[in-house]
C-alpha cells in the first residue's frame, strides 16, 4: 500500500482517528512503564534519575489527557 494512502479500510478506522487512539494508549502506557523505571531508580538510591523518569511521566500524562481531550471533543462533534 503506497505510503500516502488511507488506511482505513484495512482497520476500520481513519488514519487520523486511529493515530490519535494509538497516542493516547502510547502514552498511558509510556506512563505505566515509568513508574517502574522510577521505583528502579529510587531503589537503586539515584535520585537524579529518579527525577527525570517523573518528568518523563508528567509528559506522558499531559499528552494522553491533551489526547483524550481531543477524542471527547471529535466524538461529541460526530466525527
């Protein structure tokens, strides 16, 4: 399938309505992950790490609720 044509009809879904999907999941997950990468940090006694996971993570939850945000909005608008 050439590169700039729409996918949808193999998911379903618009490409653009499932990149916003696939990011919103990415980012949860991104966040969950993290919490682990922190504990290590923190177990380890590295408190500099430990730091830059948690702005890694602050991160990740602003762009999955910038993205929630965004798909409540489309939904409520039909599309």
């Amino acid at each position: 399938m050439p590169y700039n044509e729409e996918t949808g009809t193999v998911t379903g879904t618009k490409d653009k309505h499932y990149n916003i999907l696939w990011f919103a999941q990415a980012c949860m997950t991104n966040a969950l992950r993290l919490e682990e990468y922190i504990s290590d940090a923190e177990r380890e006694g590295d408190s500099e790490l430990a730091e830059f996971f948690r702005k890694a993570q602050a991160d990740s939850h602003k762009g999955a609720e910038q993205a929630k945000q965004l798909i409540a909005a489309r939904l409520s608008q039909g599309g």
